[in-house]
C-alpha cells in the first residue's frame, strides 16, 4: 500500500506529462517540451501573377510561405505589387531571403527576418528616381519554435 501510495505521489508531482508534450506556464501561453526532435523552418516566398502574363504592368500576388519539419505548411499573404518577382537568398538587416519585385523603374524588395523568436517581413517600395533607399515597413509576423533551424530557398 506504501508503494501504491508512493508512485501516485511521484506521478502528481511530475505532472503526468508525457514526452514532446506541451505544459503552460504561469503566463498560460504554450512552452514547448524538448522531445528530441529537430525543428526546423523551411521559408519561400510565393508569387502568382495577376492578371495574365500580357498585363501592363504585371500584377504579382505575394505571400510566405513556412514549412516546419513534418512537412506542413502555411502562407502568410503580403500583399500585391505592380512589377515581375524573383527571390534570393540573404538581404539587407541579415534576412534569410529577399524578393525583388520590379518593373519600369519601380517596384518593391520584400526580406524576412528573424527577431526574438519571430519571422518579420519587411517590405521597401524602390524607384530609380530615389537619392535615398526607402525604409522598409513591416507586412507581417509569424512566430516560430523557440532555437528551430531556419532556411530560405528562393
């Protein structure tokens, strides 16, 4: 009865939480539990014309596009931009990526970084006729997993 008695105490005391579960701290948000597994963050941007390849100018629909490693994903939409896009890697401010968005002398550059646990993309409008780069302004914020190992692939 003493053994019975002594396992019961032991398993309120460690909570009952199984391995790779999540507990809540005193501020109630979601802490996640080291279950061994590697987390990682697969970043894009995606583009979708608008309008037709024959539009003038060319409409591009923008969103992000995060990929975690079991392979689900969900997009985060930015936003439209009258100009062609193409993506690369790094960027301005450390970003893991940039989009180049362009056409008849103007458009948008959109990069995302990473800052205190969160995925910020920024978006600077561009035109040749600028003496001065223009700041860039934040579009959105997607939080990640807390030491996860984060990539771009254009």
């Amino acid at each position: 009865m003493k053994r019975l008695a002594l396992v019961l105490l032991v398993a309120a005391a460690c909570g009952g939480k199984g391995k790779g579960a999540k507990s809540t701290e005193t501020t109630g948000g979601p802490v996640e539990v080291d279950d061994g597994v590697v987390k990682q963050v697969i970043l894009t941007f995606g583009t979708e014309a608008v309008g037709g390849p024959e539009a003038d100018p060319p409409k591009t629909k923008v969103w992000l596009s995060v990929t975690d490693e079991t392979g689900a994903a969900k997009s985060y939409p930015i936003g439209e931009v009258d100009a062609s896009c193409s993506a690369e890697t790094g960027g301005d401010m450390s970003a893991f990526g940039t989009l180049r968005c362009w056409h008849a002398g103007g458009g948008a550059n959109f990069i995302v970084v990473e800052r205190n646990g969160e995925l910020i993309v920024l978006r600077q409008w561009t035109d040749e006729g600028m003496e001065e780069p223009a700041d860039y302004e934040e579009q959105t914020r997607v939080a990640v997993t807390a030491g996860a190992k984060i990539t771009f692939q254009p």
